[in-house]
C-alpha cells in the first residue's frame, strides 16, 4: 500500500500554488523579467531563440526553469512509483495544438501561468487574457461533454518516455558547455540576448533548483491551470483552481512586500493593451490547452511522467514559438505582430474543426 | 448488480467524465472503474465522492486500478 498522497489534499494544491506564486515573484527580483517569474510559453519561446529556430534577438535564452519542470517531474514520477511511459493517441493533433496554443498566448504576450503573475502584478490586461482564456477553456468543455476525444494512448518502452527528459539534459548540458559571454550574441551553438527579456534571468543555478522544486511539487499535485478553470466549468469542482487561486495571491503578497506591484493598464512590462486581441489569443490558448488536456506547465509534468504525447505537445509548442517569431505572429509592447489576426483566426477554425470532428465513443 | 467503466489509457477529464455520466444513467448502485494513473485514481475517487458515492474499495494490479465506487 503507497503513503497518502499529502499534495493530492486540498491543503496539499493549495500548498503548491503558494510556493509557486511566491517563488515566481522572487524569480523576478533575481532577474526574470517582469511579471515573467516563470512564464511556460515565454521560457519555451526563448528556449526555441536560444538554439535559433527563430532569431528575434530579444528572446533568445535556455531557461533552466523549464528544463526544472522536466526533471523535477521525473524525479518525483520515480521517487513515486507513477512514472507510466505512454503515448499513442493522436500525438500530431497534439503537435498542432502546441504550435496553435503557443501562437495564441504569444498574442497575448503570456501562457495562463504569465496571465496570474501579470494580474498579481497589477497589469490590467492579464484581466482580458484572463477572461479569453476562460472563454476558450469553455468552449472546450462543450466539445468534451459532445465526446471529444483524442484516444487512448498505450503503454510503451520505459526509454521512450525519456525522450523528453533527455532533450532537457541536452540543453542542460548546451548551457554548461556554452555558456553565456558577456557582450556577445552567440556562445557556439547557443544564441544570446544582448538586451529585451531574454537577456533578463535569474542566474541560472537558481533557475534550476526552483524549476526542479516546481516541476517536483507540480507533479505530485497534479497542478494544472487550465485544469483549474475546466473542472470548475465541467464539474463544478474547485480542487485544482484553489491552487491558481493561491498562486496569484501568493505572487501580489509578494510583488507587494518585494516592490513589485505596479497597477495600470499602459508601461507594463512584456505587454501591450490591445484588449480584442489580448482576449482573442488567450481564447485561442485556452481552447487549445483544453483539447490537448493540460496547461503548458501540467504538459511538461506529464512529459516528466513519461507521457510521449504530451512531449509532443511541448514540441508543438517550440515549433509554433519559431513560426510565432519568423512570420510575424507574436505580439511586442507596440501590440499585435503583422500577421498576428491572422494567425489566431486560423488557429481558431482549426481547434473548432478539431474539437468538431474528433469524437469516439468512450468504449471504441 | 455493478458496471464496469474502463477508462485505461484516457487522460483527464475522460475518466471522470465516463464514470459521472454512469452515475447519471442511475442504472447500477456500484460502478468498478478501471484507469491506469494515480491521477486518474484520485481524479475519479474525488468525482466520485462529490457526488454522494462512496470508494469502497480500490485494487492495484500492476500498472492498473480498479476502483470500486458504491451509492452512498
């Protein structure tokens, strides 16, 4: 028989959501940029700058935090028995989705764990991404109660579910191998920000331990922040969005005590006031993450847990961070990028089309 | 008389969501539900429990769980 699972309590979820929020907070005051403590999508994006799939200068770092995720997952997946090496339903809708969720939230400037920090501090347009995320994770709940489903996925070679893992210990190792040169773009392989976001970062030992620590906690509470809005619109459960609650008021007690807490609508950092779209591309992300089963952060525990399908979700995500930069889709403190309309149109008619045509019945 | 909801392989919500509409269907007092995660195990026990069910019991075999939920 296992030992109760402590985080899998109310009190457990809500533990994790303080931590996260508090350390998320502190991330900044190391030197993330602002309200940007940990962002999953911005931290993928620049990780996807960083080997240069796209080569938007300011955005362009490993972030250690997410590598953190990863094997932080790993270790408490293990530690615990839970480690489940699985994949095989429908991981190139998966791929898509990523790549959709990811264009959407850079729109946005923020994945809904950003969309917390921003609100926690006081940026006013985390509201309407807030709202748009909460659209979108709607809309799939309605394709979930119609049977929207992916199928199953089937167990596989425990080696198979470290793949991801592995592709973590390889930037992990491109870091240490080249390390950042002050005053220089590029360090062999790896690009560098010279200013912007990606040039802000904790150092990266801290980055680490606090990813792994999150990534460790994460999994053992099954935290998750699409999960948080889903199950309380689909059940009416509030388990998992007690744990976003607590993760936003952990991050505004801190931004509070730390200085940190800036309220308004213009001059915030990473961010842009376009409320249509600011809404619209957190719709976008929210849909997507819905259909795909977790936020960005839960899909890189779940990565961790040797779940192959939601690795290809995270690489969806990187692929769509290197199409959101080379064509234009991502937004910059100035607003919405030239092709950006555009792209989460698209990005909605082909979530709608996946979450239309993609029904089973549960025992198929 | 119990049914049997196997939602091996399915990530979340599936399993909850099939084991709450055999609630609803309110044919049987006793559902055994099959999952393959610890998450899905606590994610369909929690579900199961809001609605006025009990867990009565839940069996390990391998990678697998069955869990057994009766009408409270």
């Amino acid at each position: 028989m296992r030992i109760k699972n402590v985080f899998a309590t109310r009190w457990g979820i809500i533990g994790v959501g303080l931590f996260i929020g508090v350390f998320a907070a502190l991330l900044q005051k190391f030197g993330n940029p602002g309200n940007m403590g940990v962002c999953v999508a911005c931290f993928e994006r620049d990780i996807a700058g960083a080997l240069g799939l796209h080569r938007a200068g300011v955005v362009q770092y490993i972030r250690p935090e997410i590598i953190g995720f990863v094997l932080g997952a790993l270790i408490a997946a293990y530690l615990f028995k839970e480690y489940r090496p699985r994949l095989g339903s429908a991981p190139i809708v998966r791929f898509v989705l990523g790549a959709f969720a990811m264009i959407g939230a850079l729109v946005f400037l923020g994945c809904p764990w950003r969309a917390a920090l921003r609100l926690a501090g006081g940026d006013g347009n985390a509201i309407l991404g807030l709202l748009g995320l909460i659209f979108g994770i709607w809309i799939g709940t309605l394709f979930l109660k119609k049977g929207y489903n992916l199928g199953r996925a089937q167990t596989t070679h425990a080696a198979a579910g470290w793949v991801l893992p592995l592709i973590m210990v390889g930037l992990l190792a491109l870091v240490i191998i080249f390390p950042q040169v002050d005053g220089q773009d590029k360090s062999g392989v790896l690009f560098y920000s010279q200013k912007g976001p990606g040039a802000m970062h904790a150092p990266l030992l801290v980055s680490l331990i606090v990813g792994l620590a999150i990534g460790f906690l994460a999994q053992r509470s099954r935290f998750c922040t699409m999960g948080a809005i889903r199950d309380f619109v689909l059940f009416r459960q509030t388990h998992l969005l007690l744990g976003f609650i607590a993760l936003v008021v952990a991050a505004f007690v801190t931004n509070l005590i730390v200085g940190q807490f800036h309220p308004g609508f213009t001059g915030q950092p990473v961010a842009h006031d376009m409320h249509v779209w600011n809404f619209a591309g957190m719709t976008l992300a929210g849909l997507a993450f819905a259909l795909a089963g977790g936020c960005p952060g839960r899909q890189l525990f779940l990565s961790g847990e040797g779940d192959g399908d939601a690795a290809v979700f995270v690489l969806g995500m990187i692929v769509g961070a290197a199409f959101s930069h080379n064509f234009g889709l991502a937004s910059s403190p100035k607003g919405v990028g030239p092709y950006g309309i555009e792209a989460v149109i698209i990005g909605l008619i082909v979530c709608l089309l996946i979450g239309f045509t993609m029904r089973k019945r549960s025992n198929a | 008389m119990s049914t049997k909801v196997d939602a091996r392989g399915l990530s979340c919500p599936q399993p909850v969501l099939m084991t709450l509409d055999e609630i609803k269907a309110g044919k049987t007092d006793e559902i055994e539900v099959l999952v393959d995660t610890e998450t899905s195990k606590e994610n369909v026990s929690r579900a199961a429990t809001s609605q006025g069910w009990e867990v009565k019991n839940v069996s390990e075999d391998g990678d697998e769980y069955t869990i057994t939920i009766k009408k409270g």
